[in-house]
C-alpha cells in the first residue's frame, strides 16, 4: 500500500496516485485534451469507467472479498490503465504536434480549473548526461537529476486547461549545485521551513520562518506513526470502534536513514522502520519554491487486527476543522464535549483536512486516503487498517 500525505500551511493541491484513480484522472485529462478531436474514444472511455465503477463495490474496497476478485480486479484495472494511457499518449502527442517548437523541449499542461505552479518530473532523454531547463524568456531554471534519473524542475504559473513549453538543452553532468537546502544534524531546513528530527526521526519542530512561528505544539513530536490494537465489535473489515484508541505503540525502530536528493529544487531524506513483521519507508521531501512538506510512504504490512495512523500535534487553537468532501467542505468539532462528538471521532474526507485560527492555519493533505480525525490540535490521518 503506498501514501503520499503533505503538510502544507493552507495549501491544497491535487495529486492521485491509488490505482483506480490514476484511472480516473486519465480520463478526466482526456475529456480536455480531446475537444474537437474527429476520433473521440467514447466507447472506450465508457468501458473503462464501467469496469472502474465495478470495482467500486463495496466488499472490494475494504478487502473483504475473496482472493479471486482481487485476482480479476487487479486484471481489469491494469486493462484500464493501459488503455487510458495510450489514448493519453495520443492526446499529448496530437497537441504537442500542433505548437510549434524549433527546440528540444518539455511541455507541461495543466488539465486543472486554476492556474497552477509545481514541481515537475519527467525522464531524462536518452543520451543525455545532464540537462538545463529555459523558460521563455531564455533564462535559466533551478533543475536537478533525481535519485531515480529523472529531472525534476519547478514549473510556475501553467495557465489553467493550457500548457507552457521549456526549453531543454544538454549539459554535463553536474560536479556540485547551489544547494539551498542542506540536512547537518538531522535538521533539514529551506527558505520556509526549519525542520528538526529526534533520534527516532520524528519530527520535533517545523519552525516556520515566514511567520516567524513554531508550527507544532511545545514538546511534541510530528509525522509519528501510531500503530492501534483494531478489533471491533462487528465487521472488522468495515468499523473502526472508538475504544482503539486503548492501545496504542509508536512506530520507532528506525531500520536507516539517507539523505537521497540534496540539490537547488528539493532535498529528500528516506526513513525505513521496522514494525514486527512490516517495514515502512517514508521518503521526506521540501522544496525551495513551495510551502510544502511531503511524505511519500511505502509500505510492505503483515500485521492483522492493527490500525495505523500519522499524527501532527500542531499549536493552533480551534473548536472546529474543516475536511473536504465532494463539492465543498463540512466542519466537524474539535473536541468531544457532547454523544454526537464522541460518535464522529473519525471524519471521512477526501483530499485535505485543515485546522485554522485566525490569521494562521495548516492543511493536512493526501492522494489516497479518506480517514481523519483532529482532536485538541492533533491532526492525524489513517494510513491502513487490516
């Protein structure tokens, strides 16, 4: 199961990375990038919207099926997705032939309602040891090779349903780079943030260098891994009953740490734990262009009866947070003051929840996960539960 879950002082983006929504922001792109095309695919973009309904039935999304649907559903979503990649690829292709381009060049489009800025990664080319990025105007982008030989670079103002081309040109591979972000003393630190780790690599400050402000609260520790005893009176693939709470371990046995990217666009450290018989890797990211925190999680799990959660005790006073749902937001207390707060300890959502006082407030983010619950300044979000 993979997470990618951000923290972000009320900034929201939209990033999708679960299976059957990769699918589903395939074709949403689609639906822009084929307007006017004389060869639309609508049978096949209503086949792979049926089979991707179809397996939103609700015995296969908490895995209480049996193994044979799971063997058929995995079998038809990458149906799906091959599918709506290549029908993809033809629209990129058919519109990128359209702009007229006399360089080598990346074009970046952006199907979303808002003109958007954000990092961008794509392949280095073959026979490229290195590349610099220009935008219009000729000059020269930060840029920088990832661990995984792409090149990442940060794209600012991509006009909304539109695109922007930079140029890219071949270069050496680079012997040393301007690097504002630098981690000594497990410390991690850009023009936003100031990020310091414990000896478990739990987070025990976000200093927040525009406000001038500590984001967490005194003495607390962020982005812990909490791992909850889940035994439910009934239906334990479905319920999660309010007594979990009763047992709870922190995931601490830090497995190795690495500094992975260090460079002018992102830093990234990678933490492995171990779990009894599971690992975690989390790879953790900031940017010099965006306020921004993100944690990539990856994890191979073994455990049974156990509910795992990501907690951020963050110092902002509020009695109400506010989750997204499908066309707007709900807010819910953050207290339990009454039998109606105690029976929504758990908030489903979907891509962010944010916490705000007056003037100041922090959004927790994420790609693929709809569990949240925020009491007395500790935001956390459901990772898993089994």
């Amino acid at each position: 199961r993979g997470t990618y879950t951000s923290i972000a002082r009320n900034k929201k983006f939209n990033r999708k990375s679960e299976l059957m929504y990769q699918a589903a922001e395939l074709f949403s792109v689609i639906n822009n990038l084929l307007a006017g095309s004389p060869a639309y695919p609508q049978e096949k973009l209503n086949q792979g919207w049926e089979t991707i309904l179809l397996n939103q039935f609700h015995d296969i999304l908490p895995g209480s099926s049996i193994k044979e649907v799971y063997e058929d559903s995995a079998r038809q979503y990458l149906e799906v997705l091959k599918n709506g990649q290549e029908i993809l690829d033809a629209s990129f292709r058919s519109i990128a032939g359209r702009i007229a381009l006399d360089v080598p060049s990346v074009v970046v489009f952006n199907q979303l309602g808002f003109e958007r800025s954000d990092i961008v990664e794509f392949d280095l080319p073959e026979g490229y040891e290195n590349v610099e990025i220009l935008d219009s105007d000729g000059n020269i982008l930060p840029s920088q090779l990832t661990c995984d030989g792409k090149v990442v670079f940060f794209a600012s103002a991509v006009p909304s349903k539109g695109y922007k081309s930079f140029e890219i040109r071949k270069t050496e591979a680079k012997t040393g780079e301007n690097i504002q972000n630098f981690i000594n003393d497990k410390v991690l630190e850009n023009r936003f943030f100031r990020i310091s780790f414990d000896g478990n690599m739990n987070i025990s400050s976000i200093f927040d260098k525009e406000n001038n402000r500590e984001v967490l609260k005194p003495g607390e520790k962020a982005n812990v891994l909490q791992a909850f005893e889940d035994k439910p009176h009934n239906y334990d693939a479905w319920d999660i009953n309010i007594y979990y709470q009763e047992k709870m371990w922190e995931v601490s046995d830090v497995d190795s740490v690495e500094i992975i990217e260090c460079g002018n666009v992102r830093t990234t450290v990678r933490v492995s734990r171990k779990f009894c018989d599971s690992l975690i890797t989390q790879k953790i990211s900031i940017y010099n262009d965006i306020p921004r925190i993100d944690f990539n999680t990856v994890i191979d799990w073994k455990e049974t009866h156990v509910l795992l959660k990501a907690a951020f005790p963050v110092d902002i006073n509020s009695d109400k947070a506010v989750y997204e749902i499908q066309y707007g937001n709900v807010e819910r207390p953050t207290h339990w003051n009454t039998s109606w707060d105690y029976a929504r300890f758990e908030v489903c959502a979907h891509k962010w929840a944010d916490l705000s006082e007056d003037g100041y407030g922090v959004s927790l983010m994420n790609d693929c996960k709809y569990g949240y619950d925020i009491k007395d300044g500790v935001m956390r979000l459901t990772l898993l539960k089994s």
